[in-house]
C-alpha cells in the first residue's frame, strides 16, 4: 500500500524551489524586458507595487530567506544565514541559485531531519517579541503563505511595470 500522507518536508522543500524557480523565470524576463526597452536592470531591481512596499529586492530575499529559515527551524538543523545585500540584477540571480543549492543540500542530507516535527516548538524572533508555532502550525499558517505572498508580490511588481508575465510564468510549465 502506498501512503499518500504529506510530511513538512513535502509541504516545504519542493514548494520553495519552484517558487524559487519560478523568480528566476520571471526575473529573466524582466531582465529581457529592461534590455528590450532601454531600462536599467539596476532601476528594475528597486521597482516597487506601491511606494509604501518594498522593492524587488526585498520580495527575493525575504522568500530566499524564509525557504532557507523555514527549513532551519522547522528540521532544526543550521543553514548559516544570508546577507540581504543584493543591489544588482546579477546579485539577485546569485541569491536565488545560492538559495536552490541550499535547498538541494536540505533533500540530499536533512531529509530525514523533518520527521516528526509536526508538534516541534518552532519559535519566530519579531521585534515585537517571539512569536511560538508548531512545526506544522508554522508552515501552514506563516512559512508557506509568507513565502507565497513574496513571490506573489515579486510578479506583481514586474506586471505592474510592463514585463510581459502571465499566470503560465507564474505557474511554470
């Protein structure tokens, strides 16, 4: 019989790297676009949805930054960290191939580190004091709507200034 029940491995690692995939995707057909158009990639990386949003840099990192996260906390193993200095486009395509090495790391050799964490204490550090999950609960209800809301955001902002993407960029083949 073939157990068809999901782990927190399967509900994070292989969602984070095609959403990550699908950034680069996106960003490259930003990049053509600029090019296309006579806009600087280095005016592109700081576009914005709204004035009051982050730009483009700040959604890569932080869905970089809460696939590598999501993964330390949850299987409670240390990643490193990541410095959230990108200002090019070429810093952005590195960060997010440096982020795709570190998940194909957590398959290869922590896979196993994800079982049975559903009920683990997965503590969140907010500057407005710790906030306290499940293992499951944290996934569920803030890593992966987190993540999607940055990704989300990122084709966004690059709809919003001409790229041409479509729900297939977003969705991939």
């Amino acid at each position: 019989m073939v157990s068809t029940s999901l782990t927190l491995y399967d509900v994070t690692v292989p969602l984070f790297r095609r959403g990550m995939q699908t950034l680069k995707h996106i960003l490259e057909k930003g990049e053509a676009y600029a090019k296309e158009n006579g806009i600087s990639t280095n005016e592109m990386v700081n576009w914005r949805l709204a004035e009051d949003m982050k730009p483009l840099t700040f959604q890569i990192q932080t869905a970089s930054n809460t696939s590598k996260n999501t993964c330390a906390r949850v299987a409670k193993i240390d990643l490193g960290s990541l410095d959230d200095n990108e200002e090019t486009l070429e810093d952005l395509y590195k960060r997010i191939d440096t982020t795709l090495a570190i998940l194909d790391d957590v398959e290869a050799n922590h896979k196993a580190a994800f079982e049975d964490k559903e009920t683990v204490e997965v503590v969140l550090p907010l500057r407005s004091g710790d906030r306290k999950f499940t293992g499951q609960s944290y996934v569920q209800t803030f890593a992966v709507p987190n993540f999607y809301f940055h990704v989300t955001t990122a084709y966004a902002i690059l709809r919003n200034h001409g790229v041409p993407v479509g729900k297939m960029d977003y969705l991939g083949a």
